[in-house]
C-alpha cells in the first residue's frame, strides 16, 4: 500500500468514528428527553395524587368536626339527664 491508499484508509475510518459519534450522540440526547418526559409524568401523577389526599383530609377532617359536635350534644344532653335523674332521687 502507498501513502495515498494509507490516507483513504485513514479518512475513512475518521468518516466512520465521526459517523458513530454523531449517531450515538443522538440516540443519548433521545434517551434523556424520553426520560424528562417520564419523570414529568411521574410528578403530574404525584401532584394528583398529593390533591386527592389533601381532598380526603380535608373530609375527614370535616366529619370529625360534625361528630364532635354531636358527641358535645349528646353529653350535655347526658349531663342534663342526669341532673333530672339526681333531682328525682
């Protein structure tokens, strides 16, 4: 082989590794922006279901109010028993 043939080979080669360089560089910059996309979605998932709990606390704390509210009710009404109960003894 000469030094023309040699250079051929060598330019080609250079060809080649730019060639996987420019490919491989693209499949990466793929690979994250596939990654960002589902990590995005993983948060909006997370922020719905965060919403939803915070819904159901907020209910249950709501039911709690009303039932302490009768129990308040049903032990003055207790109370008031009571002191009929003691007031007929």
């Amino acid at each position: 082989m000469n030094d023309h043939e040699w250079q051929e080979v060598i330019g080609t080669i250079g060809i080649f590794v730019l060639l996987i360089a420019v490919v491989v560089t693209i499949i990466w910059q793929g690979a994250i922006s596939l990654r960002a996309k589902a990590q995005l979605a993983r948060e909006s998932e997370y922020k719905k279901l965060a919403e939803a709990a915070v819904t159901g606390q907020q209910n249950i704390e709501r039911q709690l109010a009303e039932i302490g509210g009768q129990v308040s009710e049903l032990q003055s009404r207790t109370d008031s028993i009571e002191r009929v109960l003691k007031d007929v003894e």
